[in-house]
C-alpha cells in the first residue's frame, strides 16, 4: 500500500512550487509599487532634511490647529444663529388712505417680528393739514393685547407670512 505522499508527492511538489511562484510575483509586484512611490515622494520632497514621517506630524498638527479653528467657527455660527432669532427680521407694510378726504395712501402701518413672533406694530395716520397721528404696539407671539384695525392686521399677517 502506497502512502499519500508517494501517490501524490509530485503533484504536491507542483502545486506548492506554483503558490511559491504566485507569492513570489505578488512581492515583487509591491516591491515596485513601493519603489514607485517612493519616487514619487521625492519628486514631492526633493531634497527635504525633514523625513516623510516628520512631515506627517507637522501636517497632522496643523490639521489639528484646522480643526480647533473650524470648532470655533461652528460655535460662533451657533452663536450667532441664536442671537439672529431675536434679530426683529421679519416685516410687513401696508399703506392706506385713513380718511376718505385724505387724498394719496400717506398712512401705513408697519409690523416687524423676530423669529418667535414677538415684536411691535407702528402705525402713522395721516390727517393732512392737521399733521399725523403715530401709534405703537406691541406683539407677543404673534397677538397684540390691543385692538388692531384691518390694515394693521393684514401688515401683522404680511410679517408672519414671511417667518415660514
């Protein structure tokens, strides 16, 4: 009875020398893509003093310092984001004639909003001759606690409007 390896012994023999052979040209596959990069690195860093890996650390730093610096802006951008919704931004006008004898639209009323719909509501009345009236109100969240005429509810609806 013959063993395994004197059965098979040459086409182990074969098979072993053809894995040898593929590891052999995968080395020297990456041997010469190592060269090549190498290469590469010195047409980069042609006569540099500073080694590759002291380069790396100096850039990581400074990425580092990149990184504290885009930290900061987002905090300030936060920052400011928070202070724009208290910023009175959005607005409404509307212009009228008060009286029917008032001639041109010289009346307005004007409202202005922050972000949470809180804000003021002017309103100028012009009375020709006589000169105007003006008239302030407040608004919290989005109502005054005051009577709003028709004209300036429709500017309190233009302010709103723009809030979406």
């Amino acid at each position: 009875m013959e063993t395994f390896f004197q059965v098979y012994g040459n086409l182990w023999m074969a098979g072993t020398g053809v894995i040898v052979i593929v590891f052999m040209i995968i080395v020297i596959i990456l041997w010469m893509k190592l060269r090549k990069t190498q290469r590469m690195i010195q047409q980069i860093l042609p006569e540099s003093e500073a080694s590759f890996i002291e380069i790396l650390d100096k850039q990581q730093r400074w990425n580092q310092v990149v990184d504290g610096a885009i930290y900061a802006l987002r905090k300030k951008d936060r920052d400011l984001q928070e202070n724009l919704n208290g910023a009175l931004q959005h607005r409404g006008i509307v212009t009228y004639r008060a009286f029917e004898n008032g001639g041109r639209e010289l009346s307005f009323s004007l409202a202005v909003l922050d972000s949470k719909q809180n804000g003021w509501l002017l309103s100028s009345l012009y009375m020709g001759a006589e000169g105007s009236s003006v008239y302030f109100k407040s608004i919290e969240a989005g109502k005054s606690h005051e009577r709003l005429t028709p004209e300036e509810e429709q500017a309190l609806q233009q302010a709103k409007k723009k809030l979406s």
